[in-house]
DNA sequence: CTGATAACTTGACGTCGCTAACTTAGCGCC
DNA sequence: GGCGCTAAGTTAGCGACGTCAAGTTATCAG
C-alpha cells in the first residue's frame, strides 16, 4: 500500500537536511489528500518519501507538527485563494462577497486539509507565538480589512469590525463545516455552491441591517414583532436597486 | 489513572445484558467530557466500568459505535435544549432566534460532545438508516418546520425553506465550531455569547432581506453597487420598529 | 588520511483497536 | 437436585501506532 519511490533515495549533503523536511512536508499533504487523515501515519509518510520512521523527528517535534507544518501552508492558500477572488474588484462589499466564496470553494476543494485545520481534535496552541496561529491571525486580518472598507463605504455601521468578520467568517466556515462533516448527507456540488452563496449573502446583508436597528436591540431581541419587520422589510424592497 | 470502581461490579443476570451497555455509554461519556477526546479508549472505557476490555465488543460493534451512541444522545439533547427555548414564544422569528442562541449554548456547554458529533474525522455513514444520521435529520426537520412558520407570517419569502435553514444552521455551527476549534484564541464567554448572538440575528435578518431582492441577484451578486445599498437599507431604518 | 559530526537506521517500549479461544454463572428441565 | 445450555463475561495475543535510545554511515574540514 504505502509505494516506497523507486529510487531508495540518496541521503542528503551535509548542509543540506532541510531537503528531507520538505520531502516529509509534502509526502504528508499528498498522503493527507489521497488516503484521508487516518492513512496519515508517520510510518507511512517516512515511507513514502523512502526512509526510516524514526527520520522523521530529525526535522519535527512529533506528528502533530507535521501536521501544523501542513495547517500553516492551508492558512496561507486559503488567504491567497480570497485575496486573487477580490483583486479588481472595486466595490467593498462585492468584494467581500467574492472573498466569502472563495473561501468555501477553498475549504471545500481541499477537504483533508481544511479538516486538519479547523476541525481538529484539539489545537491546544498555548504558545502565543504559534506560526500557525499567527498565520490564521493574518488571514483573519486581511478579512477584517475587506470588512473595514465596507465600513468606510458606510454599508456596515459599526464602531469595531472585529465582531463582524468573526460573524462573517463562522457563517462562511459553518457551510464548508456542516458539509466536510457529513451532515448533510446528499448533496449536489451544485447545490452546495448555492448553499454557499446563500449564506454568504445572508450573513453579509444580515450585517449591514443589523447595525441599523435601534441600540437596544441586543437586550429584546431584533424585532420581537414579526408583522413590524415584515412590514419594515417590504418598505425597504421598494427602495432597493432593482438592476 | 483509570480509576475501577470500588465495587467490582456484579455480573449482570441472565435477561439484563444490556446493562453493561447503559454503564459503557454513561462511562464513554463522561470520560470524554472529563478528559476529552483522546482520553476516549476501549480499554479507559472498560477499566471505568470495571470490566475487561473486550467485553465492550460484546455490546459494540466498535469503537465508533460507542462514540455513535453518543452522538445519538446528543443529537437528541441538542433538540430538547432547542425546543424547550422555543416554547411559549409566540413569535417565530424571535422563536427562531432562540432556537439558534440554545444551539449554540448547548455546543460550548458540550464541547466535547459537540467535537465527536459534527467535528469528527469521518462520518462515513453510508448507511441510509444509520440512527445518528436520523437523529440529525430529525433536529434538522424541527428547525425547518420553525423556519416554516417564519414563512407562513411573511418573515421569509421562499418556497423551500430547506436551504433557508441550511444556511441558518451553518451561522449556529460556524460560531460554535470556530470557538471550540480554538481558532478564535482568546475570547472571554460574554464576547463569545455577544458573537454567537450577532452571527444568529446576522443569518436571520439576513435571510429575510435576501428574498426581498430581485430574483435575478444570485447571477450577478447582490447589490453590486453598495452605495445603492446602503440608500436602500437607511430607507429601512426609517420603517422598521423602534421598540 | 583522519577524525568530527550531520544524517540517518536498528531495535524496542508502551499503548492502541480488535479477535480468538477459553471460562464462569444463571436458568430451564427432567 | 443435579445437568446441560448458553448468556456474560475473561485471558492472551496480534498487528499497527507514536516515540525514543543507541548504533551506524556518509560527508567534509584539516
């Protein structure tokens, strides 16, 4: 099962060790990818790659840093995967949109990784100074930027944007989670992809009217009366752009 | 570590096999809310009860069918805790929302449990009649028939309230998954209870707000144009209710 | 040519999920 | 009241896992 390369490799040069690191690195993403996480043994990766398991903690701690070796190159993807989905665009909140999309079409196109990521038993990352932390840190930072300009274009009315891009993000992660998960069971891609945007643009458009509502809204609930909302709402798709 | 019971434990009689069974799940579950996931073992399991390892395979078929039976429990709490918090509202939007605050209270109150039931590895059910599968289809419905009166008093304007409560339940999940993922790192519980009640109040007026747009907006992005947009909703603030 | 040492390998420990084969206790039955 | 059937367990062990201690081999400075 675990095909050992043809080649039974040469051993490294003497300066060069960290060649063994980002065979491990990658020997791990592919095997992660192609046999799920449970096939993703530290016997099986040092296989692949044509060594000795114990090689292996030459060049990480234990397995799970093989792993946050695998979570920060996922952080970093995911953040170029949304940044190339909203270059050009110049309006903030399509751009948010679009950011929105890309992050599901990401999470979902990558699985494993995605799995491995934000669905893990436990990141116990104590360390304040945790490169895979930091790098989600970063990702969150870039959305949280989209969102300020939003903020700036008066579509979001809120004081800090922190909250909004939690909000925005749990809403886009919790589709690409309930369907890695198997939750939902049958499912088109197509119709995930719906799903997808519905979300996103409910979550969105939730934001910009929530921060209309009257400052006591946190303590009652939004608009305990439903027939005010409804008839709130239905002034509002009057005055809506239509095309 | 594994502490045994002081009483050795009485064989169970003839008729009441299934004793043990009950004794397992209550051990399984409580090790795993006590010592989390990876303290989740067989023979942890059996040492609890004051059995032998294998006996549990007498009453399981493995372990994922003890970590099944306790998806299958909380699965079932998950509801109650939702339907006891929508009881005697009146309102179904406001019966909504709190069906989606107890769904969120319910995950960061069972973390553990939560993590085993929607945060697993694989859930390879492909069993159609796998209980647990149907005990999430049977929350899942109870979530879409409250959707559903939200539809019959006008709050949302669809057909098929499925994708509607989809999407609400990816906003519940997302907040919840997120903050027991540990991607959100340091988060006192009031900001996290704040988050998870902007992200519900989010997917809801979200919602609402969505099926009021033309119907030609899912191709070309809503409100392209976010100064249109926020015109349109200060429009709204205007209409909606003020207390 | 020769050490020093970076880059590995061999072998093993303890734990895991799980199985096969054996044992013991309760109950109907003549 | 002893007998035998079988439900309800136990003992022993297999292969795979993560990880470590100790030994080995190849490379390069001198």
């Amino acid at each position: 099962m675990t095909t050992a390369p043809a080649t039974p490799r040469t051993r490294a040069r003497r300066g060069e060790g960290d060649r063994l690191r980002d065979e491990l690195l990658e020997a791990t993403e592919q095997l992660l990818v192609e046999a799920g996480e449970a096939a993703v043994t530290v016997r099986a990766v040092a296989a692949r790659v044509g060594v000795s398991t114990p090689a292996v903690y030459l060049h990480f701690a234990d397995k799970q840093a093989l792993l946050d070796a695998v979570c920060l190159a996922t952080w970093v993807g995911l953040s170029a995967a949304m940044r190339a989905a909203a270059e050009g665009i110049a309006d903030p909140f399509e751009a948010l949109r679009r950011r929105g999309l890309a992050y599901v079409q990401f999470g979902l196109t990558h699985r494993e990784q995605y799995r491995v990521l934000l669905m893990r038993p436990h990141v116990d990352c104590t360390d304040p100074d945790c490169p895979v932390l930091a790098a989600g840190q970063r990702a969150c930072d870039e959305l949280t930027a989209a969102v300020e300009r939003c903020v700036e274009q008066g579509v979001f009315r809120v004081a800090d944007p922190s909250d909004t891009t939690l909000a925005l993000w749990a809403a886009a992660h919790g589709v690409v989670s309930l369907v890695i998960s198997g939750a939902i069971p049958a499912m088109e891609r197509a119709d995930i992809d719906a799903l997808a945007a519905m979300a996103i643009e409910m979550a969105g458009l939730g934001a910009a009217l929530r921060t209309r509502l009257p400052d006591d809204a946190d303590d009652r609930g939004i608009c305990k009366d439903s027939a005010a909302l409804v008839a709130g709402l239905d002034l509002l798709a009057v005055g809506l752009p239509q095309g």
